[in-house]
C-alpha cells in the first residue's frame, strides 16, 4: 500500500499564487497525500480559492483539511499543522511555489529504498514570479558540495545549501521520534531551520539531484524587503534567537551544544560587522570587532571590512568582498 504523504501549507493572502500551487499538488502522480493548509489571518481571497478546491481534491482521493487561524506567522501555523498530520511522509512547501508533477512521488521512493536516511532534498528552479517560464537560476546547479550528505553544521553557518521548504521531506516516525511535542520554536522567520536542523543533526540527507520545485523569487518578500540598517540587524538578532532555541530543543551533549551556539552567536557578531560596514555605521562596526577581538576569532577579512567602515582606502576592497560574499 502507497504511504500517506503529509503536505503542510501555512498561507497568508495568496490569492495571487494560490490556485498554480493547488493546481500543481493536484496534478501529482502520486495521489495518497494529505493536504493541511493553514490560512494565517488572510484578508484576501485564500480562503474563497482554497475552498473551490475541496472538491476537486476529494474527486482526486486526496485528503485536504483547511484551518483558518488570526495572523500569528508561518511557525505559529506550521505548528497548527504538526499537531494534526498523520502521514508517513512530511514536507511543508510554500503556497506560493509549485511542485512538479512527479515531486512527491521521487521523494517518497527515494526514503522507501533508502532507510538509513530521515531526511531528502531535491534541488529547485528560480523563477520570475509573474512568469515561471523564466528561469533565474537553480539551487545546486554550480554548487560543488550539493552531494555532501552531513549537512547539520552547514545549514547551520549557511554553507552552500538551500532553504526552500518544498525541496525537503522527512520520515515522519523519526521526525516524530526527534519531536514528540510536535511542535517547533515560534517565530515570524526561520521554520526551515527548526524543523530539518533536529533531523540533520541526527540522519544524514539525501539529494535528487533534479529539479522538482519551483520558486518564485518575488521582490515584495521578507527577505528582500529588509533594506534599512535597522531592519538587516533586527532580522540577524530573530535569526540568531531561532537558532539558539533550536540548538536548545535538540537532544545532544552540553558540550555540542554550546560549541554550536558559540558558533552560532559568532556568525551573527560577524554578519553585524558587515552590515555596519556597508552602511557605513563604524561605530556599530568597532562594537562588532572588538566583541570578535575578545573572542580571539578576527580573521583577515575581518580587518578589511571594519578598516573599510572608516577609511575610504579600504572601501573598493570592502566592496568587492561584499560582491564575493553574495555570490557564495
């Protein structure tokens, strides 16, 4: 018999994307799949679209349970959606992305063939959001570690990996195994981290190396509109929250633990740093550098970049690291 694959949605005004996202798990050749989206205080038409579908994913054989719920943000909801799922699969795709037709089937055969992993990701395709025919980029395509299968401490300091949600899927006995409160840390930002650093952590992961997810990359998202200095420091300190809290729910030695929350709070003293030195703040750059100073963890790149926050000889250099870094 097939096993039931869980599909956790949270939602917020959709109505723009929603239907090419309903469409695309309907058109999916596996079809024992249990659709859980939850509408997180949309003032849209999500709840109109989603409701016109009900019947279309009964005829289907699918299982679709729609909750609706005051905006709490998309851990609040995705916790709403870990408390009720039941399948032997779990992924949580955005409701703004497409899965394609054959996405959940390849995952589900590679975890049946490959017991020893907990954990799969598929590589996936950027697209325009207005039209997904053009192609921006993809995930792994170019990234020479994308087949490294011990992931917890890169997805950790953000070494050449991907986040996108509905690139992953999890074995629920042993996600369930790892979190038996089926619940993950609450924030507004960060659900990937919570919910596939407890499995990393655990289980190596493994990659189809294909694309079978569609990201759009729109320009009104979190992660683009955050453009004041206030708002790029405001968005490292909930980061660096989510991740300690994280490292703080995953069962491990005190000794890890701390080891990674050291590597945690120095990534971000150091992502402050660079923030400070593109918008010129020295101050908040030499506060930066001298907390990495006592750390004794100053590396060279360090130096140009606070240097480059004071003096103009340094600002080319700092420049072009910064162009280094994004393209990382």
């Amino acid at each position: 018999m097939y096993k039931k694959v869980s599909i956790i949605t949270p939602c917020y005004n959709g109505e723009k994307f929603i239907e090419a996202y309903l469409n695309s798990i309907l058109n999916q050749t596996y079809k024992n799949i249990e659709l859980i989206l939850i509408n997180d205080g949309s003032t849209d038409k999500t709840e109109e679209i989603v409701k016109s579908y009900m019947k279309k994913f009964k005829d289907q054989g699918m299982d679709i349970i729609y909750i609706y719920q005051e905006n709490g943000g998309q851990a609040t909801a995705l916790n709403k959606g870990l408390n009720l799922f039941t399948g032997e699969y779990l992924t949580w795709p955005d409701s703004d992305d497409i899965l394609t037709i054959d996405s959940i089937e390849k995952k589900v055969k590679f975890l049946d063939n490959n017991r020893d992993y907990y954990i799969v990701r598929s590589d996936g395709k950027l697209v325009d959001e207005n039209n997904i025919n053009k192609v921006l980029g993809y995930f792994g395509k170019g990234n020479k570690e994308k087949f490294k299968e011990d992931l917890f401490l890169d997805y950790i300091i953000e070494n050449n990996v991907w986040f996108a949600p509905g690139c992953f899927m999890v074995r629920s006995d042993k996600f369930l195994e790892i979190n038996p409160l089926r619940q993950i840390y609450n924030s507004r930002a960060g659900q990937n981290w919570q919910m596939i650093l407890p499995i990393l952590y655990k289980s190596k992961c493994g990659l189809l190396d294909e694309s079978l997810y569609i990201y759009r990359v729109r320009a009104n998202s979190h992660s683009h509109s955050v453009t004041t200095l206030n708002e790029q420091i405001k968005r490292c300190n909930d980061h660096e929250d989510i991740l300690i809290n994280t490292m703080k729910c995953i069962e491990m030695e005190e000794f890890d633990r701390d080891k990674y929350i050291n590597l945690i709070k120095e990534k971000y003293i150091r992502k402050k740093l660079y923030i400070a030195e593109e918008f010129k703040e020295h101050e908040l750059a030499k506060i930066q550098y001298d907390i990495l100073k006592k750390r004794n963890v100053v590396n060279n790149e360090d130096r140009i970049v606070y240097l480059s926050s004071k003096n103009k000889m340094f600002n080319l250099i700092g420049k072009v690291l910064r162009k280094i870094r994004r393209a990382l």
